[in-house]
C-alpha cells in the first residue's frame, strides 16, 4: 500500500458509504466491524507541538506549513548526531504533515506534499488525499509519531520506519462539522516502511510507502 494512514482512509470510505445508505433515515455512520478504523478522542483544545528534539530541516527552501489549531503531532524520534539520518527525520516530519495540509486544503495536488513525494509514492498519496476531498472531509485530533529506524546508503538513497499512533485522531466532515468517533483497537496502530532518495537541492523525497495498520511492533 503506497499511501499513509491506511486506517483514516478506510474509516473514511467506510463511513461514505454507511451515509449513503442511512442519510435517509437519520441512522448512525459507525460502523464496528470496520477493517480498520480511525481511534476517537476528545476534541478539545488541542494545538500543535513537537517534541523539542524533533529534527529541524534544512538549507533548502522548503514549503511554509501552518495547519489549523485542532491538529497536534508528538515526534518521538529525537537526532541520531548523524547529518543524513537527522535530515531524513526531518524532512519525513515535513512530509507528514503536508499531506494533512493538502487534506485541510482540499487539494489532491497542494504543492506542499508534492515538494516531498515523487514517483509512486506522490501518485499514492493524491489518491489518499482526494478520497477525503471527494467526501468532504478533513483530519482532527492528535497523532504520535514513534520507533524510528533509518539507513542511510553511500548512493543518496534512505530507508526510513517508524510507528503511528492513531488513538487521538478521527475523521472531521467539513459540511456538518462532524467528528467520527471510534474506539481504540489494534489497528490504531501503524507501521510505515518509506524508501527516499536525495534530490539535487538536498531534499529527501519520498519515493515509496509501505504501511501496515494493526502492526505488532507498534503496539502499546
């Protein structure tokens, strides 16, 4: 799967298609024995943070992010001391949270995600993106980022895993405002698995994602 947070999106497209079938008579949206599902959370007044080891990006002129205050991140993946494996964390942070840009956006082709995706993955990810925008449908909540491993290879190539807390994170509708809520189970819990090559301006892009919701890794 070449796509992030695999969980969201098919919470997504799972409610989608219970509110086609109830809309007519007021019935609810959840759905229990969703394959994977978003974990639900208070919407309180979350706002962003990182942790203050987080790895900065560098040099290049990266795209500004700023994202709305109902969206928090926590990066446990504090610098290794080694140059190449500190900027792939941070370019990966960046990456992460343009996609959530292009979905509070409500475009599948936001320049921001595209500055950091290329090939299948960028393919992958419009596709994720515009499920949401054809649903009308935005990102709320909290998510944990944790469990980083990174190779950094001699040819300008890297291979990044880490783990995804989805436990405080849902599904906003933007017509109604609406938060699906759902429980917390194993697959609030994904792997990813990135590969990412250097660019000539020093960017690590994102070349391919793997993901895996209900990984036994990542559990808590």
């Amino acid at each position: 799967m070449t796509r992030r947070r695999p969980s969201l999106l098919a919470a997504l497209t799972l409610t989608a298609a219970a509110a086609l079938t109830l809309s007519a008579c007021g019935g609810d949206d959840s759905s229990s024995d969703a394959k994977d599902k978003i974990a639900g959370a208070d919407t309180g007044s979350s706002t962003p943070s990182a942790s203050p080891d987080t790895s900065e990006p560098s040099t290049a002129d990266r795209p500004e992010i700023e994202l709305p205050s109902d969206l928090s991140y926590k990066f446990e993946w504090p610098k290794t001391g080694d140059k190449d494996k500190d900027a792939v964390l941070a370019d990966s942070e960046q990456s992460i949270k343009a996609v959530d840009l292009a979905i509070v956006n409500q475009d599948a082709l936001d320049k921001a995600y595209l500055y950091y995706y290329e090939g299948e993955a960028a393919a992958g990810t419009q596709e994720f993106i515009q499920n949401y925008v054809d649903q009308k449908a935005g990102l709320t909540g909290s998510y944990r980022f944790y469990a980083p491993e990174v190779t950094v290879d001699d040819d300008g190539t890297a291979s990044f895993t880490y783990c995804e807390d989805q436990g405080k994170a849902y599904v906003k509708y933007l017509k109604t405002n609406k938060v699906r809520k759902t429980e917390v189970t194993a697959k609030s819990y994904v792997i990813y698995h990135t590969s990412l090559r250097k660019n000539s301006e020093g960017v690590w892009q994102i070349q391919k994602v793997v993901s895996q919701s209900g990984s036994a890794k990542c559990q808590p």
